[in-house]
C-alpha cells in the first residue's frame, strides 16, 4: 500500500547534514527560526527544524520557563518573542547572550 505524499509547506528545509549531526541543539534551531519569522506556526517551526510539532512544544516550553522567549497571542496564532539579554547556559559560551549568538548566526559567523 502506497502512502500518501507528506504536504509541505512553501518553505524549503534546508538539506540535511552529510554526517547526520550538527553542531547546534534542537533549541538552537527553533530559537533561530523563531527569529526569522516570529509569527510561525508550530507546524512551520516543526518543518524548518526536522523535528515533530511535539518537540518543538517542549522545546518552547524549555524556552519559557528559562526565559529566553515569551509568547503572546495575537488572535488564533502566537507571536514569540526572543528575550536577547540571558547569558547562554553552558559555561564554555555563558560569557555570551542570546544575542551575540543570533548575531553571529544571522551574520554568516563574522
């Protein structure tokens, strides 16, 4: 039995790493989408990443509690924002925040 094509949305994903891992966690990747388009559906957030809608709401949920993003809605969908001021939480890059890392992705690492 022959199953059914998965829908995707409009976006593409980029392909995934020759060696099958990264050098970013899951929670670096949903706060970097949240970035690029804070008004995404799960669904969305979910496809950009690689991961379930499921892990991404624990994710986010991590992202709350830490306070690193807040969400607030904004009629039937969420808006996330990106609290850039903590410090990141491992000690070998808790000398930077949030947002020298968004930074130094969203500038190609300059």
């Amino acid at each position: 039995m022959k199953s059914k094509p998965i829908a995707r949305s409009r976006r593409t994903l980029p392909e995934a790493p020759p060696a099958g891992w990264t050098f970013f966690t899951n929670h670096a990747h949903v706060l970097f989408a949240i970035a690029a388009d804070p008004e995404a559906r799960l669904r969305d957030l979910a496809e950009r990443v690689g991961i379930t809608e499921r892990a991404v709401q624990r994710i986010l949920a991590d992202l709350q509690a830490e306070k690193y993003v807040t969400v607030t809605k904004a009629g039937r969908r969420n808006r996330y924002k990106i609290n850039p001021r903590p410090s990141l939480r491992h000690p070998i890059e808790s000398h930077r925040t949030v947002k020298a890392l968004l930074d130094w992705v969203e500038g190609g690492g300059r």
